[in-house]
C-alpha cells in the first residue's frame, strides 16, 4: 500500500515537474532595449556625458546625487540612498513614492521583468 503513494507521488512529481517555469534570469541585453525606449530621452551612459537627467554609467553602487556638475533636486541630494540594485528597482517602479519631491517627472516601470532587465543592463555599465 505504501509503495502505490509512493508512486502515486512520484508520478505526480513527474508530471507536474515539466510545467514549473525557469526563473526568469536578468537579460542586460533586453534591458538596454528598455533603456532606449524608456530613459534614453533624458539620461546619457557615456562617460562625461551630460543630458537632461545625470549620467548613468556606474550608477549601480552610487550614492544619489553625487554625479559632479549636475543639478539634482534637494530631495535626491539628501535622500541617503545608495543606487543598489534593489533601491534601483523600487525608484524605476516609483520614483516620486521612493523619493516624493524628486524632480524626475518619469512616473515609472510597472513591469518587474523589464525593471529586472534594466538593471541587468544598469550593472554591466562600468
């Protein structure tokens, strides 16, 4: 009688085995399509680049608003925060409920997977 669970067990594993999804690996190279599309309009990636937004590159494991020559408002000077990967992606997902009087007018990326991605990308920038 054991035997039978046990293979009724075993059974079930096996066909339930084939229908759990690969976690979904962070893709560098999808997030710089995302970055295109969605920050390329105000933010540079080239070293000494300025644009409308600060630079991006190494901006992974930056304090906030520490790139030189570049105005932020009081509230991202003073935030305290460290652009880790994990801040990165609540700030892209909401950056006015990160950081309430950020002057950033982008109102963010709901979609975890291309947030995910972006950072993937965000991180290879060094």
């Amino acid at each position: 009688m054991l035997s039978f669970r046990l293979l009724g067990v075993a059974a079930l594993a096996a066909v339930s085995l084939p229908l759990a999804g690969p976690a979904h690996a962070q893709d560098a190279a999808a997030g710089e399509a995302v970055f295109k599309k969605q920050c390329y309009a105000c933010h540079a990636v080239i070293p000494g680049k300025k644009g409308i937004g600060p630079n991006l590159f190494g901006v992974v494991g930056r304090p906030a608003g520490s790139v030189p020559d570049f105005h932020y408002s009081e509230a991202n000077k003073t935030s305290g925060l460290t652009w880790d990967p994990a801040t990165l992606d609540r700030y892209i997902k909401a950056p006015k409920v990160v950081v309430p009087k950020t002057t950033m007018p982008y109102p963010g990326l709901a979609d975890d997977r291309q947030r995910a991605d972006l950072i993937a990308y965000l991180g290879t920038l060094k």
